[in-house]
C-alpha cells in the first residue's frame, strides 16, 4: 500500500482506535512512543503506525511493582 492510498486518521480517530483519550495521544506523541505527523496545526496518524505501538505495548514487560522504569 503506498502512502497515496493510506488513509489518515485524525487524533481522534486514532486515540478510539487505541482506546485512549486524545491527551493521552498527544503524551505518546511528545515522549516520542507513537509517531504523529503534523499537518498544519493538526496531527495525523497512519493506521500502521498506530499498529507498530500496539505491537511494542504488548512486548514489553511491565516491569515488578515498585520498581521504574
């Protein structure tokens, strides 16, 4: 699929896709979690983007209680 033919989704589309709220989103977006693309004042995010952190989430170990990252 090239990118001509990748939809966009806005922010609020992708936080309900990922089931979190757009503050949330935009957290991802600025520790650099999740990849955005700024589209003027807006983001846009592709939908195999948002894949590839859902893939990574789920990979990675929660670490034990108590002890950060």
């Amino acid at each position: 699929m090239t990118l001509e033919q990748t939809r966009l989704l806005t922010a609020q589309e992708a936080a309900d896709y990922l089931r979190i709220t757009r503050p949330r989103l935009y957290q991802l977006v600025r520790d650099g979690d999740l990849v955005g693309h700024r589209v003027g004042y807006q983001y846009r995010f592709i939908p195999a983007d948002l894949e590839d952190y859902l893939r990574r989430s789920i990979e990675r170990p929660n670490p034990p209680e108590g002890v950060t990252p």
